[in-house]
C-alpha cells in the first residue's frame, strides 16, 4: 500500500519533530495535539527548524516552503485520522494514555491505516493487543532532537506482520533515518544501556565521586559521547528518565533500580530544561 498520508499524534517535543521528518520526506503530513497551545507551540518549533535549515542551506527556500505547505495541524482527532495512511503515535509515555488513544485510532482511521508508537520502554504488544489490528502496529522509536538524530529504532510486538515492518523502514528512510530492527523487550537497545549509564551518573553525583559537570565532561571526552548523561537527562526530563528506569526495574530486576537522588530531584519538581531547572539551572 502506498503511503501519502502521515499523521502525528502529539505536538510535543518527540511529536513536532517527527511531524517535521515526515512532511520534509514528502509526505502530506498532519500533526495533532488535543490542546490549540500545544499545536501553537509545535507549529513554531517545526517553523524554527524549518528556518535554521535554510540558514545553513540544508535546505533550498523552495524546499521550505513545500515542508510548510505539506505540514497541517489541528486539534480535531477526527480531522487527523480520516483517510490517513500511516499513524505515527507520540503521546506521552502512559500505557493507559496510549490505549485509550489506541481505541479512538481503532473507531476513526482507516482499516488499512498502518500505526506506529514512539514509545521508548513500553510494551508494544500490550499496546497492540488493545486494537483490532494488531498486525498492523509496531514500535517506532525516534531520538530527540528529532531532526538531527539519525536513528530510528523499529520494534517489532508479538503480532507485528513483516509488511508493517517493511512500511515502517520505508517511511523512516524517506524521513532520512538509520534504522535497526529490535524484537521487543523492555527498554529494547538504546533505552537500556542510556537508563544504565544515566542511572549510575546519579548514583556517583549522590555518593560524591565527582560533580555533575565532571561526570558529564569525563564521558564526552573520555568515551566519545556527544552529551553527557546529566546533560541528557535534562533535556529529556528527569520525570521521564525515572518512569522508564521504575518500568525497567519492575520488568527486569535490581539492577534498574532507580538511583534516589533522582527520584528526590523529581520530588522537587527539577524536571530539566522544561521545569528551567533539572541538574543543572536553564
């Protein structure tokens, strides 16, 4: 089945830059959030990234304005999914959020309409097993910033059909992505390994080994990573890090545990770059 239409469910932070991929691949693209200010806010990050791209020349004037043209957004769920191809959902990281918003794709889109979840730990098969068309979903894990993050995890759920998966590989190279094929597991790669690494950053910050800006510069220059775990946190929440590291520990054991200078930071409300404070203060 050919895919034309791309719709993006969330205009949050993942939600906006997958909105910008798909319609920068060339797909007629449609973003939806259930609040106006959220869909305010996305259409002007996806405007920003548009208008950076052109600064640098990644991208003709021309090309710009074909992105913008391609890219629709709307708070009317019902507008989002009618007739649409290809659902990538980007709701925030809630099993019961997302099933609900699983029933209302089953009620609304298209029997033929192939859906994809931007989850990063949870269960694919337990969000699939809500539907009529488990066959037809699977995991589609992008990495933030969207637009300079090459990778795209493909997660394949219990009842995944290889043409779903096929699909889902196809879209992601017109978006411009990397892609690797993971059969589901909590946290699948690259959740794992960076709730580890983030995990024991904080447990040597809480046992006094070295400063948070020690740690991070020590694995940016002595390991090659591009940002470092406390710097990594902050911009993907502190909140978030910690409900993926309680799901990992209650589906894989002890050595998930969360660190509790973490879960006190929360407590705190030092939720990173959002809250303006996380590790470090923004």
């Amino acid at each position: 089945m050919p895919i034309r239409t791309v719709t993006v469910l969330g205009a949050g932070t993942m939600g906006h830059g997958i909105a910008h991929a798909a319609a920068a691949g060339g797909y007629e693209t449609r973003m939806y959030d259930v609040a106006a200010e959220s869909i305010d806010k996305g259409r002007r990050a996806v405007e920003a990234i548009v208008a950076k791209g052109v600064e640098l020349g990644k991208v003709t004037a021309a090309e710009a304005d074909a992105i913008r043209r391609r890219l629709t957004a709307t708070t009317s769920l019902p507008e989002a999914l009618a007739d649409t191809d290809f659902i990538i959902e980007a709701a925030p990281e809630r099993i019961d959020l997302k099933v609900a918003l699983f029933g209302e794709i089953d009620r609304l889109a298209p029997d033929r309409a192939l859906v994809a979840t931007n989850t990063s730990a949870l269960s694919i098969t337990e969000i699939a097993g809500s539907t009529r068309r488990a066959s037809r979903v699977a995991g589609m894990h992008f990495f933030n910033p969207v637009h300079k993050m090459k990778l795209v995890e493909i997660v394949q759920a219990l009842e995944s059909a290889p043409e779903t998966l096929q699909a889902i590989e196809d879209v992601a190279r017109r978006m411009g992505k990397e892609t690797v094929l993971v059969r589901e597991s909590p946290g699948f790669i690259t959740t794992r390994v960076n709730a580890s690494i983030g995990n024991e950053a904080f447990y040597m910050l809480m046992e006094g080994v070295a400063t948070a800006r020690d740690i991070d510069k020590a694995l940016k220059l002595g390991l090659n990573h591009p940002m470092g775990p406390f710097e990594l946190v902050d911009l993907v929440g502190l909140d978030t890090r910690l409900s993926i590291l309680e799901y990992l520990h209650r589906s894989l054991g002890e050595k998930y545990r969360p660190c509790p200078l973490l879960a006190q930071y929360v407590k705190a409300g030092r939720l990173g770059r959002k809250a303006g404070r996380g590790v470090y203060e923004y």
